[in-house]
C-alpha cells in the first residue's frame, strides 16, 4: 500500500481526493476505487475516518449497494481498527447522522466482519466497544433501537457465541427484535445456543408458517419469559 512507503505523502496527496475532491464526477471517481479496491493500516484509519464521515451526506442519496460497500468500510474500521469508535465520537456521529437503511447495513456488515475475524480479533472488539455499544443503544443513546435494527444485531450474538447470554439479556431490554430474510432461528439450533442465556429462554418464536422454507424469509420472535 502506498500508505506504508509515506504516511505523510498519502496524508498529502491521497487523503484529499476523497475529503476535497475538485469535482463531483471526480468524487464519485474516486470513491469508487476506495470503496471496492480501498485498503488501509492503522496509522492511515485517523484521516479515513474523517473523510468517510465527510462523504456520508453522498451516501445517504446514493445507490443502495454504494451505501452497503460504504457501511461495510466502517464496520471493518470498527472491528478491526485500533480507534475506539465509541471513545472517538465516530460511531455516534455516524448513528445520529445516518438514515435506517444505512443503520441496517451498518450492522449487518458488523456481523460479516466479526464472521471473518480469528477469535482474539473477535474477544478484543466484544471488550473495547461492543458490549458498551449494546448497553448504550438499549438505553436509547445516542438514538433508540427499533426492531429490525435490533434483529440485526441478534447475528451478533451467533457469532460471539460466548457472549450469547450477555447480547441477548441486552437486546431484549429494548423492542422485540425482529429477525428477517436468514436463517436465524436454524443456525440457534443448530448451534445449541438456547441453553446459554436460561434466563431469557425458552422464546417464542413466530411466523405465517412453521417451516424451515419459511424461516429463512420471515422470522419473528419474542421473548416470554424475562428475569
């Protein structure tokens, strides 16, 4: 990467054309590339992450697949970067000033990202922001949780399974998440998770029809015992 040969020459030549380009066609040029062939150390993450929030109105009124590459840029940087999204302030600022559908994307890019990290990768996000961010968003800061976003985040707790308990007493504090379009209620079985947060189960799950075609379309499901 051009960034290990000089920080300060990347700093200086490469950073600007995506925070000041000279045109709009050169603005979508530009993030073009970054978004599919972008790469980035922690030592560049500082400049990128103010020229990602820059970008972020252009996102809000682009295509539905620039604004999922562009989530998932920042779910990356969150899993995987040395910068506390949470401490930093651009996670909240991404939260407050992004529309649902990034939200959505956001966390379900968050779920991708921890799917393809090793197990310390997956540890060390869990304690330097996950579990905070959870605790936060249940307590509707910086804005509340709705139902889908909630389902979302419920692939979380599949992932950090040994925090399973943990995700799951925090989301059922808030709406009842709302799990559609996978096969979330599968991979809970199949996995054997349900034993792991006894004070939460057993659910109630829900949908049109009880079968394994349709759990991969439409799932629902509600807690009926809380402790």
């Amino acid at each position: 990467m051009l960034a290990d040969l000089s920080l300060n020459w990347y700093t200086e030549h490469v950073l600007p054309l995506l925070a000041t380009p000279a045109t709009l066609r050169s603005s979508e040029q530009n993030w073009d590339g970054e978004l599919a062939w972008g790469t980035w150390t922690q030592a560049t993450l500082p400049g990128l992450l103010a020229a990602y929030m820059q970008h972020l109105p252009a996102i809000l009124g682009g295509s539905n697949d620039r604004s999922h590459m562009f989530c998932g840029r920042l779910a990356a940087f969150a899993v995987f970067g040395t910068i506390d999204p949470l401490d930093n302030g651009w996670l909240y600022e991404f939260l407050t000033r992004a529309a649902h559908r990034e939200r959505m994307h956001w966390a379900t890019n968050v779920t991708q990202q921890l799917r393809e990290a090793n197990e310390q990768a997956k540890e060390s996000a869990w304690e330097r922001w996950i579990e905070r961010y959870l605790q936060r968003r249940v307590v509707l800061n910086p804005l509340p949780l709705d139902a889908q976003e909630s389902g979302a985040m419920c692939e979380w707790a599949l992932v950090l399974n040994a925090h399973y308990s943990e995700i799951v007493g925090l989301l059922l504090a808030g709406p009842a998440p709302n799990v559609k379009a996978n096969m979330f209620y599968l991979r809970l079985q199949d996995e054997n998770l349900l034993d792991r947060a006894p004070g939460h189960t057993p659910w109630q799950f829900s949908c049109p029809k009880k079968t394994a075609a349709n759990f991969e379309t439409s799932v629902r499901f509600t807690p009926w015992f809380r402790s």
